[in-house]
C-alpha cells in the first residue's frame, strides 16, 4: 500500500518536504517555493521563484510549517498542499489545495484539521490518494482534552475541494470503535464514576470521560450511515438525570440523533 505519512507534522513526500521549519526553501517542479516567517507580526511570508525570477509572492497570517506537491489522484497533474498553523494551545492547522498554474498559486479549498495528525494513503490501492484524518471536534466538549477521543476521517480530493468519503470505509471506522468499545466499562467501574444532577456539569469528571466516549463511537457510527447504534449505545450506557440534555447536545453540536 503506498503512503505519503505525517507523523508529529513530519511530511515526506514524492516532491516538495519541510520539518517543522519556520523558513522554507522547497524544490516543486520547475519552481523555488520560499517562505519567511514574521514572529513579531506571525505571518509568513513566501514566494514562488522559475529561472531565477520572483513569479509570485503572497502573504499567510499563519505560519506555513509544511508543503507537499505532488499527483494525488495519479492524473498527471500535480496539485500543492500548504499545512499551516495558526498558533495556540492545542491548536490549530488548515491544510490548503490547489495548483501551480500560470507561475501562481490558486488555492481550491481549505480543510480545517485541528490539532490531529493526518496521512495521504492509498486506502483501496486504485493508485489514487486518500486524506486520512480525525475529527478533533469533540475536544473540551465535555472533558478535558487528554481524555479526548478522535474519530476517523476520510476525505477525497475531486481536484477543487476536500469530499469526505469516511462512509466508504466502514471496515476502518468499526476497527476505531472497536478500541474505544472497552473504555466504556472501565470508566464505569471508576470508583469516582457517579451520576450528578439534571443540571450539573459533568465536565472533568469519569461522568463526562464517559460522555467522551460515547460521543466518540455515535459520531463514529453516523459517519458510516448506522447513527441508530450509537443512539443506543448511549442508551444502554449513560441513564443519569441529564441523559437527555446529553443527547439534545449531540444533536445541536454534532447532528447525532
């Protein structure tokens, strides 16, 4: 299976590469592709070089920590992925699309990726590349971000934005919930684990570690088309008094109903 693999933001591509590094001076194709960084203003600055010459500059309020350019689709045609970072505890990284084209960088589409790792993977071997991620969104909802739980995510790129396909690999999200299935009775079994009051909050307690869990596996559950077993999940697993405020939450936050 071919990978292009990010580990603690550690790209190593087929054509453009960065670690972590403030300042850029990558090779992509006939063009120089430079960066700047600004820690007074933290914004970066780049520019795109051929034959010597500045084609193209712009500006990023972020910092551009990595840079890939390569045929993700196996088309011919190579596209330009700019991860930045935006500065923060725990946050936050976008990862930009688009081409080279005309001596100019045109950016597509832009996927927020939090504070997660991503991979590009071949998943079904069709010579195309998938974008494989997880959604951070549950973090601080009702925990601390330690105890937080990542779902999967998966994403195509159609050559003009990010489509999430996570529903085409179910066999991969039910291997994810299948880790975090155990963690329900452990934390049950938490001597401290008790159920508070209608309108208590539960947050930074094995009451909402629980709800994390939980969260975790429905939303896992919706992204494969089968919302109904995380619904019961929750049913069969969380009956303290602000069950329903719980589930309204899913609903209002993440569409889980």
């Amino acid at each position: 299976m071919k990978k292009i693999i990010l580990l603690f933001f550690l790209f190593v591509t087929t054509s453009g590469y960065s670690q972590w590094e403030k300042n850029l001076n990558l090779k992509l194709g006939d063009y120089t592709y430079t960066t700047k960084y600004d820690t007074a203003s933290l914004e970066t600055s780049f520019q795109l070089i051929k034959n010597g010459k500045t084609v193209f500059t712009g500006i990023s309020e972020f910092m551009i920590d990595t840079v890939m350019y390569f045929d993700i689709n196996n088309t011919g045609q190579k596209n330009i992925f700019i991860s930045e970072y935006s500065g923060g505890a725990h946050c936050c990284f976008y990862l930009l699309a688009g081409v080279i084209s005309d001596d100019k960088i045109k950016i597509y589409d832009t996927l927020y990726i939090g504070n997660v790792l991503f991979e590009f993977k071949d998943l079904n071997n069709d010579g195309k590349y998938e974008l494989q991620t997880n959604f951070d969104g549950i973090a601080y909802a009702f925990t601390n971000y330690a105890e937080t739980r990542f779902p999967l995510l998966i994403y195509s790129w159609n050559g003009y934005k990010f489509v999430d396909i996570t529903s085409q690999y179910p066999e991969l999200v039910k291997k994810e919930i299948d880790i975090f299935m155990p963690e329900i009775a452990e934390i049950k079994k938490d001597p401290e684990f008790k159920c508070l009051g209608k309108d208590d909050d539960t947050f930074n307690t094995p009451a909402g570690s629980l709800k994390t869990v939980l969260t975790a596996i429905a939303y896992s559950y919706m992204s494969i088309g089968e919302t109904s077993k995380g619904i019961d999940l929750i049913n069969k697993n969380y009956n303290c008094p602000d069950k329903q405020k719980f589930l309204n939450e899913l609903n209002e936050y993440y569409k889980i109903k």
